[in-house]
C-alpha cells in the first residue's frame, strides 16, 4: 500500500484529506502544518508527500527545495494559484504533479501515479545526468594520465593508452580509475620529491656558507647559493599552489616561516652570523620538510611513492656530510650520517623498481659516495665540495628516474 504524509496551509475550506485518501486506498502516515515540511517529512518517509496550498508561499517552496536535497521524495500540491510564475518556481522547487483547483476524490489515484512516474523520470534523468558527467571526467582524467606517460616514459599517446589499458584489465579496473591513480601517483611523487628537496637544500646551504666562510671556490658557491634560494622559493611555491590547504596548509606555513628566518640570516649584513647558529636555523628548516614528506607519504600511495622519498632523502644525507665535515663535526655525527646514507643505499639496490638508467644512476653515485668519504677523511674543501655535488646531481636525477617510472605511476 503507497503511504501519504497530508501536510496542509491553514485553510477552513480544505477538504478531509485523510478519509479521501484512506478511502482511495493509500495508507496515511499522518497530518501536520506546511510549515513543518521538511521535518516531518523526513521523519516519516512516506512514498509521496501531499500537500494542500491555496496559496503556496516563497518559504513553502524554498522547504521543499530543501528537501529534496535532502531527500527525493514524490510531492503532489494542490492549490488555488494559477500564476505560471508560481508553478515555474513550484516544478523548479521539485514538485511532481502541480493541481489548480482539480481535487476530486476520484482523482488522487491517478494524481498521486502521476507524482511517482515523474519522480521516477526525474530520477532516471539525474541518473543519466551522473553517467554522463562522470564519463566526461573519465575522458579528462584519460587524457591528463596519458600526457604524464607520455612525458614521463617518452612515449606516443597510442603507447601511453595502451598502458592505461592493459593496467585496468590487469586490475579489473575502468581505465578512468587507472588514469585516477596515475594522476595521483604523480602528483604524490612530485609533491615529495620537491619537500624532499628542502630537506637538501637546508643543508647545502648551510655548506656553502661554510664554503665561502672559508673563501673556496667563491665565486662557484655564490652562483649555488642563488640557485640554491631559487629553487627554496620555487618549491615552496608549487606546494602551495598544488597541494590541498585544508590537509597540508599548516605544515607548509611552517615551512615557509622557517624558510624565513634561514633566508634573512644568509641576507645578513656584515658582521655575518657564525655557521653554527646559521645551521640551528637549516635543521628546523629540514625537520619542517621532513614532517611534510612523512605526511604525504602517508597519503595512501605510500607502496608506490616510498622509493621517491628514499632516494630523495639521500640527497639530503650527502649535503649533510659534506656540511658536518666542514663545521668540525665529531666523528660520532659523522658516522651516524654516513650509517643513514648507505642504509639508503642498501634499500635502493634492494627495491624491486629497477632499470638500466637506475642501475647506472646508483653505480655512479657509490663512487661519488666513496670519493665524498675520501674527502671527509682528508678534510679536502675542494675534492668534498665537487663530490657532494656530484652526489646531488646523481640523486635528483635517480629521484626523477623513480618518481616516473611506470611503477611509481601506475602501481605496478
């Protein structure tokens, strides 16, 4: 039996609503006031709302809209109003069946048939509506993860697609929801590999001005550190732009800030601050960087976009040593960093991601790795200087080679 909640404006020539419609055999949840629409309609959940306004009022119409956001339900008004304009607001409100002066016992059967088919059409329409808007989403996210491929495995579109597909038959996915991944996958992975970045950064300049403390190779350290205040602010850029500030906001305000107060002290005028306090300024940098990497680590991709942040981290790890080296660090802090970078090294050689460039990339920088070491043993500025950046370059270039791989990006 189809239930009917009557709700009605107070009228004293409304018609006995209830007995009509129990006699027209509908089942009647209860009566109450227009004015309690949305309330009492979604407390009782009836198959159709009925409601009698002679004059529906601009609140009545706006409840109705507000429950149908809520929750679709089937909705025959009858009134006396025969504005076309009253009726335009009344079907845009989401009322099905709209009767001027037409209530008849005889009628509601038909009436109340009437409100549910148009319901059901309107339902089917959004539906259809849905199909179509997320097949035109699907068709961007097709075309967004096919240019990373291509760009990221120098591949044609043709080739990039293929890809898409053989993963989502291999998954048992649509390749819309393969494309999905991709995009986050890349996204991820370029978001960890710039905070990662600051992470070296905070160090690198930190040994460059120990560097030109020392007046070794000057005018080369000079050029770097603008490069190096460059790439801080480009970074810091990009993560403000591309990652959500409802979920990572806070971390990267604290990054910027502490990005400030490191830049002001590398600004300073003359007399300079020592390197010391200059390096009590790069760690809150690195720990802020750090704590932005852990959290986006953590954002689900975590399997896929691990590598990205191991062998990002090993940048950091050989600034470091070349930094500690220069201010006189103990032998202890020394061994320490050089326990994390080669425990790095150990994961990388053991990740199952692994290519020829890959392969070639981890082989130069064990030798860069050794003659840094060499460096630090003979506190040679030069020699530590040149292989500490040798290092950097062969792990940008090892962290870019992971962050595109076809693995990082599609999970496989």
């Amino acid at each position: 039996m189809t239930s009917v909640l009557l709700l009605s404006m107070p009228d004293p020539g409304a018609p006995a609503l209830a007995s009509d419609f129990i006699a027209a055999g509908f089942e009647v949840h209860s009566q109450g006031d227009c004015a309690q629409l949305v309330r009492a309609t979604l407390q009782a959940s009836p198959d159709v709302l009925v409601c009698w306004a002679p004059r529906p009022t601009p609140e009545l119409l706006q409840a109705v809209a507000t429950l149908q956001a809520q929750q679709h339900v089937p909705v025959l008004l009858f009134t006396q109003d025969a504005s076309v304009e009253t009726m335009q607001r009344a079907l845009d409100a989401g009322v099905h069946a709209w009767v001027v002066q037409g209530y008849a016992r005889e009628r509601l059967r038909p009436l109340v048939h009437l409100a549910q088919a148009r319901a059901r059409h309107e339902a089917q329409l959004r539906g259809k509506l849905a199909e179509l808007a997320e097949k035109l989403d699907e068709r961007k996210w097709v075309d967004q993860a096919k240019g990373i491929l291509m760009r990221a495995q120098h591949v044609s579109e043709e080739e990039a697609f293929q890809l898409l597909r053989t993963a989502s038959m291999q998954g048992s996915q649509r390749v819309g929801q393969v494309s999905r991944q991709v995009i986050a996958a890349a996204r991820t992975g370029e978001a960890i590999n710039r905070a990662g970045q600051q992470r070296m950064l905070s160090q690198r300049l930190v040994k460059l001005y120990a560097l030109a403390a020392s007046r070794t190779e000057a005018a080369a350290v000079a050029v770097l550190t603008n490069e190096s205040v460059q790439r801080v602010e480009e970074n810091l850029g990009f993560l403000e732009r591309e990652l959500s500030a409802a979920t990572y906001g806070d971390l990267i305000a604290a990054a910027r800030t502490g990005w400030q107060a490191l830049r002001l002290a590398l600004e300073a005028r003359p007399p300079a601050p020592d390197p010391a306090a200059l390096d009590v300024l790069a760690e809150a940098v690195l720990v802020q960087a750090d704590a932005l990497v852990l959290a986006l680590q953590a954002s689900g991709l975590a399997p896929q976009v691990g590598v990205v942040n191991v062998a990002g981290r090993q940048r950091m790890l050989a600034q470091r040593m070349a930094k500690l080296a220069l201010l006189g660090a103990g032998e202890a802090a020394l061994a320490e960093c050089a326990g994390a970078f080669e425990e790095g090294m150990a994961r990388l050689r053991a990740a199952p991601l692994s290519t020829p460039e890959i392969r070639a990339l981890l082989e130069r920088g064990e030798a860069a790795w050794q003659e840094l070491r060499a460096a630090v043993a003979r506190t040679a500025r030069v020699k530590l200087a040149a292989a500490s950046e040798e290092l950097l370059e062969v792990f940008d270039r090892l962290t870019a080679a992971y962050q595109h791989s076809i693995q990082v990006l599609m999970g496989a």
